[in-house]
C-alpha cells in the first residue's frame, strides 16, 4: 500500500506517519521510486502497536524507541525477546525509601512468596527485574502503615495472576508469526492491566454489596 492508503488505514495523519519514519518508530517502506514507497501489512501492524505505547501507554518517543528495539530483536529467544521488550515499559520509580525493617522483611516475604508458588525463575531474576523492586516496595508501604501483608496474604493473589498470565500467553500463541506474538504480549501487557485493574475495583464492589447490602 501507498502512504495514502497507510494513512487512511491506521487512522494516523501522513505527517505524523513521516514523524514516526524520522524517529526509528516504524521501519521505511519498499522504496519505488525516489519520492514513493510501498508498505505492508506489518507496517500497519507496528503502527498500532506504536498508538498504544504513545497514546494508551503514555510513554515517551524515546521510551517507545527502546521497548520496539527489544520487540525486533530476532537474535534472542522468545522469552528473552519477551522480557527484555516488557522490561523496557516505564515503571514508577521507586521511592527513596530508608532501609529500614519495612524494606526488609518485605524482602523477605517476597521471596518467601515466589518459593510458595514455585516461581524460582522470578528469584533467580529478581535483583535485574523492576516488578519484583515494585513489588517489593508496594510490600513495603504496606507494612509501614501498620497492614500485615506476608506471603501468605499475597499467595492467593499470586495464583489468581498466574491464571491471568496463562490466558495472556494463550491470546499471543495465537499468532502465527514471533513478530506478531512478541507485538501482542506487549500491546496486551498495556491494555489488558487496566482491564484487570477495572474488573478488580468492581469486583470489591460487588463483594461489598453482597456481604453488606447498600446502605
């Protein structure tokens, strides 16, 4: 297809199609002449993918650039292709937290929780991965604020996510090519985790109601 027709088809403006060109966002077309170029399906593709990491995902051009640098990284494997794409989305910095006894014993639960659900990669990763220091700090403030949150009380929610990452991956093999599967896990990644966190909130809504009525 022609610019044009890229355009048309992606619901993007040629100027911003051009600006994404300039930006190493998506790859140039199969040039024709010297001022005309064919794009495929693939284009199209990366181009949506490339609206839900600016647009959806709020990230940055620059942020942008280093996730798809990782997504076209045929030289890994898919689970490293994988992690490296999805480690390379923003996550919240962490807070300047002291080390204090919170920090630690949160920790430690964390590590007791991956034993628990026998997730032994995610400990052999955990100093490199920035969900486990999220995670960790999220502990943290729990227990600073008086909550006991401990492996025990996260186990359940481990398993439920464990359910939900397996229906993440079932939805990626889905399709056919690593390109497109790595793609998918990515753009899932940004607009599955609002779903989860929407469907979590109205689910406590609905248990309130039904354990206490309205009131």
């Amino acid at each position: 297809m022609r610019l044009s027709e890229l355009s048309e088809r992606s619901g993007l403006s040629t100027a911003t199609i051009k600006y994404y060109l300039r930006e190493g966002l998506l790859t140039p077309g199969r040039r024709i002449s010297a001022t005309t170029a064919d794009y495929e399906e693939a284009h199209l593709r990366r181009l949506r993918l490339v609206r839900t990491l600016l647009q959806v995902g709020g990230l940055s051009v620059a942020a942008a650039r280093e996730v798809l640098k990782h997504v076209d990284d045929d030289s890994l494997g898919r689970t490293m292709r994988l992690g490296a794409a999805l480690w390379a989305l923003p996550h919240p910095p962490a807070p300047d937290a002291a080390q204090d006894e919170a920090l630690a014993t949160a920790r430690r639960e964390v590590d007791r929780l991956l034993e628990e659900v026998g997730w032994e990669s995610a400990r052999e990763l955990a100093p490199l991965n920035p969900d486990h220091t999220s995670l960790v700090e999220a502990v943290a403030s729990l227990i600073r604020l008086g909550y006991p949150w401990d492996a025990d009380m996260m186990a359940p929610y481990a398993r439920m996510m464990h359910q939900v990452a397996v229906h993440d991956l079932d939805f990626v093999e889905t399709y056919p090519s690593e390109a497109e599967r790595v793609e998918a896990a990515v753009a899932a990644t940004i607009l599955i985790e609002p779903i989860v966190r929407a469907m979590h909130r109205i689910a406590q809504q609905e248990e309130t109601v039904r354990r206490y009525g309205i009131n």
